[in-house]
C-alpha cells in the first residue's frame, strides 16, 4: 500500500508563483497541496483547516509576514513542518526564521530538485 501524499499549505503574496509552485507540486504523485494563502493570516487559517505536513512560506507579504506567521504555526501546530521560501538571501533572514521554528530556509530559485529534496527531508522519520 502507498504512503498517503505529503500535504501542502502554499503561503506567497504572489498568485503566478503560488500557481507555478502548485503545478509543479502536483505533478508528484506523493504531494498534494491542500491549501494556497496569500498572507502570513491566511496561512496560520489554512494549516488550523488542513493540518499539511509541509507549509512552503514567504517572507515578505501583507498583513501578516512570513516570519510572524512561521512563529504562530510552529507554536500551535508543531506537526507542521515550515520551509521558509523566499527571494531574501540575506542570511538574518534565515537566521529570524530559524529562531521561530522553521524546520529549512531556502531561496526560490534554488530548483524543483532541492524543493523536492527539502520537502522529503520534512517528512522523514527523524
């Protein structure tokens, strides 16, 4: 029997990427995303309704930030895995998102390859 697909909440101010970023999610067969958000709010909404195992999050976005967003999510949904996605390669970013509980921080050209890779390290058996 197959594992069940890793689950995925999408949180990125932008709709084309969010929608690029789904496509090629979706063309695995063990992903699924469940959910998009378009703010750090919407977000932390969509992983209390679908509970992902994965939450891929940007930094910069209205109403809420990314890094605001990653704090709440690993505070309340621990099971939640979050990568932090972004174009900001300035490592006090990452550092900021490492120290709120994201699980990996990585920028979004780094290719579908190193996603796929990440994402699979998050729902490895410790």
């Amino acid at each position: 029997m197959a594992a069940a697909p890793t689950r995925i909440v999408i949180v990125d101010d932008s709709r084309s990427y969010r929608s690029a970023l789904c496509s090629i999610l979706q063309k695995q067969t063990n992903l699924k995303v469940v959910a998009e958000a378009e703010d750090g709010q919407a977000g932390i909404q969509a992983v209390k309704k679908h509970r992902p195992d994965v939450v891929l999050m940007d930094i910069s976005m209205p109403v809420m930030n990314g890094i605001d967003a990653t704090r709440i999510i690993t505070a309340e949904f621990p099971d939640a895995k979050v990568i932090v996605l972004t174009m900001h390669n300035d490592p006090i970013y990452a550092d900021r998102a490492r120290k709120v509980g994201a699980f990996l921080f990585l920028s979004k050209d780094c290719g579908k390859d190193k996603l796929f890779s990440a994402i699979k390290h998050c729902t490895s058996p410790a």
